[in-house]
C-alpha cells in the first residue's frame, strides 16, 4: 500500500498517496467543519468563509492567488458540504510547494476584506437565486429541512440572502478560529507527491492551527413530515428520505447496497419499473448520505403532476418488496457496482486525495481496498434485506415536492410506507 500518515505534534494529520505513473499531484486540505456547525445566527456563514478565503490575504490579493495557480497550468478549488469543507489544487508535480504556500495562506491570513466581502456576498445572493430557480436541486434543500427541521444539519448550505447579507469580516474571523483547528484538520495529497516533503511543509506552514478540537456540533435527530410548493412547473419535483444510518454503523455496507439495488442505476427496481415499464419519469434514483452521528436515505423522481401519485404508489410498493424478496442477482450486481466505483475512484489523484481525507475525518486512519471490498462481499442477500426493513420501521419519512398544486394525495401515498412495515 503506498498511502503514508503522519500526525503532527499540532494535531494536523498528513496523509499521502503517491501514484508513480503521474506527473501531476492532487491535494488540499479537508477541515472537520461544515454548515451543522454554525450557530442559529450564524446559517450560511461556512459557505461564505469558503468563498472569502480566495479574496485575498496578507501577502495576496485575490487576483494574484488565481494567477499564481494558473500560472503553472494548475487549478484551485473548494467545497462546503455539511459536515466538512475542503480546499484542494492540482498542479505538476513541482509546483506542490507552491500550492501549499497557496492553500496555507488563504487559511492563515484571510484579510476579509470588506468591498471583497460586499461582492462576494452579492454573489452568494445569485447563488441561491439560481438555487431557486432549479426545481430538481431546490427540492433536496427541502427535504433535507423537512427531515431536520429546525435544526443545522436540515439547512440549507448557502444561507439566505438575509443571513448571508449581515455577516462582516470579525463574524468570519470568529467562526475560523472556533472552527478550524488542527486536529479536525487533513492535508490529504495524491499522484506525484512525496511524502516527507509534504509533512516538512504542513509543520511549517500550517503552524497556527495548533488549537484543541473545535466543540461539537449539535446532535441531529431526523423528524421527518410533509412539505409541498406550488409552483408553476411543467413537472412536479418530489423527494422521500427515511432516516439511515451513521458513517460508521455496522450496517452501513448492507444499507448501501439495498439502496443501489432499489434504485442506483439502470437495472435497478426504480428505474425499470417506474421509468422502464411504466412510462412515468425520465429521471428517477435512490441514494443513501452518512453523516457522523445519522444518516438520510433519499430518492427522487421528476413526473408529470397527474402521474404523481401512481408514482408514488409504485415507490412505496418497491421499498417495500424489495426489503422482503430482494434476491441474489440484484445484490451481486449491486455489489459490483460498489466496487467498480471503488477502483474507478483510485484512477483519479483527486478523487484518491477526497477519499483519504474523508476516511481520516471519519474513522481517524485510511481504509484499506481490501478491507472496503471484504465488507462489501460480507453483505448476504438476508442482511441487504434486513436492513431495508430496519430502514423503513425507522420513523416517519420525510416528503418534499415542488410543482402544480394537488400533490397532497403522493406525500399522503408516500406517507403510508412506514404503516405498510409495521
């Protein structure tokens, strides 16, 4: 195995892969903080510092830290997710330096600039407006606020424009330093890298991170209920979550693949029943997103208003069926599926570097293929169905639509799932 680990004195955790064939490496760095973190005043504001950090620091401005980068023919890039927000780079082999100098400095010495933050708060604001105008991506804010209503873990990501709008650079600089510390830290890097270089720089350059871990986000705990919009839609936009399962629960492996045999692809039940024999949806698909203490099993399908509650009808009778007659072939090929995706990721130095950081956040060391792929191939046919009907005894699903008024009778339809398990 070429992945190497080094815990610094700090806290950080460095972790490397190197891919002798490349020419290029991926890294960046992964912080164990995202949007469940903030505070009831504070909805939006990971996103924002996200975006903030690009504006400039103490020994750039925001134009010399895009040009930097491209200058060298590499890129720079960041997400916020909800539990975590990543900064990363790609760049020829020696210019790693470089992008860690890059990557440090925009954590270390964001100046906040207040007309930066003016503008990039107004673009914010157009994010979340191009949010709203995109039915198919609204509706998973929805369902997400729906099954954790009230709390941070169900809000959206962005903020809105009121919440984005009232932050200024102290408010920033307070929620980086309760938030960002090294022990919730990964610099995680993939492809041409070498491995002491890397912790040589990390030491150097990461050194005021040095704080205790930051405090705990709130527990979440999903509720579930109805949310509908009418909209003037030509489709109705219709989301169903269940509660799932956490990271790091035993089951975890055996939900994933009821879930990619119920709806993660082309054979699967949703899509052949729903889209294939029925004629109902042109798009229609099930996942399952683990967070650090639940999880949230979700499908979608975007159908015609009148068509919405034989949709739903036939969702709820395929959750159903398949958590008692799922049978060998749908799980062996969901189980290929998983694994393909697996080595499918290891081509990639960026995805490898993601996947690193992830399994550090998550379980505090890599996971080995091997052990992943064993896991996967543990999963009988008995457990795969066990656990869809573990899942939908849970608790009351969560239903979000979006479109023409009248889908009252698909959430109630939907709504009958967990009764039909009990």
């Amino acid at each position: 195995m070429s992945v190497n680990v080094t815990r610094l004195a700090s806290g950080i955790t460095v972790i490397t892969d190197q891919m002798p064939h490349l020419h290029t490496a991926s890294l960046g760095v992964w912080v164990g903080s995202g949007s469940r973190d903030e505070k009831s005043d504070e909805h939006g504001i990971s996103h924002l510092l996200e975006h903030m950090a690009f504006k400039g620091t103490s020994r750039r401005t925001a134009r010399q830290i895009a040009e930097e980068i491209e200058a060298v023919g590499g890129d720079l890039n960041a997400a916020t997710s909800i539990e975590t927000t990543a900064y990363y780079a790609r760049v020829l082999e020696t210019d790693v330096p470089l992008a860690l100098d890059v990557l440090s400095d925009i954590l270390s010495n964001p100046t906040f600039d207040p007309e930066e933050l003016h503008r990039e708060q107004n673009v914010i604001v157009q994010e979340i407006g191009a949010t709203e105008d995109a039915p198919d991506d609204l509706v998973f804010d929805r369902l997400q606020e729906t099954s954790f209503p009230g709390q941070p873990v169900g809000r959206s990501i962005l903020g809105t424009p009121e919440t984005v709008r009232s932050f200024n650079g102290k408010r920033l600089r307070a929620y980086l330093g309760r938030n960002y510390r090294a022990p919730d830290m990964v610099i995680a890097a993939a492809g041409a890298v070498d491995h002491g270089m890397i912790v040589a720089e990390t030491e150097r350059r990461f050194a005021s991170f040095a704080e205790p871990a930051a405090p705990q986000p709130e527990a979440a705990k999903f509720v579930g209920g109805v949310r509908i919009e009418s909209r003037d839609l030509e489709q109705v936009h219709i989301a169903l979550a269940l509660e799932g399962l956490p990271q790091r629960d035993p089951d975890l492996y055996a939900l994933q693949i009821f879930t990619n045999a119920l709806g993660g692809g082309m054979s699967s039940r949703l899509f052949q029943e729903v889209r294939e024999i029925r004629g109902l949806c042109y798009s229609i698909y099930a996942f399952h997103a683990p967070y650090s203490d639940t999880g949230l099993f979700g499908l979608y399908a975007g159908t015609d208003a009148s068509d919405a509650p034989e949709l739903m009808r036939v969702v709820v009778d395929q959750i159903a069926q398949a958590a008692e007659n799922l049978n060998e072939t749908e799980v062996a090929r969901a189980k290929s599926q998983m694994k393909t995706g697996l080595l499918m990721a290891l081509e990639s130095s960026g995805a490898r570097a993601e996947q690193l950081a992830r399994q550090m956040l998550a379980y505090g060391r890599p996971i080995p293929l091997d052990e992943i792929v064993g896991k996967i191939e543990a999963v009988t046919v008995e457990r795969a169905q066990a656990a869809g009907r573990a899942l939908i005894r849970r608790g009351r699903p969560a239903i979000a639509a979006l479109g023409p008024a009248g889908l009252e009778s698909a959430a109630a339809i939907a709504e009958t799932l967990v009764r039909r398990a009990a």
